[in-house]
C-alpha cells in the first residue's frame, strides 16, 4: 500500500475509519440500504461517499499541498470548524497528527498510527468510532487522553 494513501488532507490516518477498513478486508460500508461505498484513502482513486467532495481535500489539491499544516493559512476557518466538529471528536487529534508528521516524516509517522489504531491487549485493529475492541472487547483509545 501506498503510505501517502494513509494520511488524509486534514491529518487524520485513514485507516482508522471504518469503510476504510472494510474495503480493505475485501468489502464495504452499506451507507443507505443496497448502495454501498468503498474507499482506499483521500489520496486514492476509490473515496467512500462521505470523503468524496471533501471541502479540505479540495481546497488542499487546488493549492498544491499534500496536508493542511502545509498551507499559509493554517488553521483556517474550514479546517478549525473540521476540528471543533462535535460528532467527530477524532477530529480534534489532527493538529497533533500534522506536526508529529512534519517531525518524523511519513513512514515513522504511519507506523506510529498503525500501531495506535490496533488494540494494545490483542492487536485487532478498531476504527475512529470504536468505544471497545472488536477482537477482545477491551477499552480502546480513540482520541488521543481518552479512551472509552
């Protein structure tokens, strides 16, 4: 797999979610009864439903950028209101993403989170939504300081 396709435009590591996940495992996510989606990362050519008119990662191609961090406007209001989301409390861990990238680089930083996004007692992997280990049922941690 192509490291780059692990790290969205806003910092998130991609195969944290779910659909993400499921493509992987040779499926996909049913988002509205018979119509499911797929996706491979936000810098593939297979986007799930949901990350396909993604306002950051456009606004990030357009400007030439492969992340947020690396724009002159960073943070602006679309990324801030992206971070500040309450239904996606994942999305507050993305400054913290960007500069631990900008610090290691990109393989130590996607080793890093692929080692976060499995659990610590049975190395089955969760997703962002997660509140228990698929594999054990134990507590995960799915923003950074709390775990469910």
């Amino acid at each position: 797999m192509d490291l780059d396709e692990k790290l969205g435009y806003c910092g998130l590591y991609c195969p944290g979610c779910g659909t993400y996940q499921a493509t992987v495992a040779g499926g996909g996510v049913e988002y509205e009864p018979g119509k499911p989606t797929t996706c491979r990362g936000c810098n593939s050519a297979e986007l799930s439903v949901w990350c396909t008119d993604c306002g950051l990662k456009d606004c990030a191609r357009q400007r030439g950028i492969r992340v947020c961090a690396e724009c002159a406007d960073y943070p602006c209001a679309k990324l801030q209101a992206f971070i500040d989301d309450p239904r996606y409390p994942y999305h507050r861990d993305t400054p913290a993403a960007m500069a631990r990238l900008a610090q290691i680089g990109l393989e130590a930083w996607s080793a890093e989170q692929d080692a976060r996004w499995n659990c610590p007692a049975c190395g089955t992997r969760f997703h962002w939504f997660a509140t228990a280990c698929p594999g054990c049922g134990g507590p995960v941690v799915t923003v950074l300081g709390a775990s469910h």
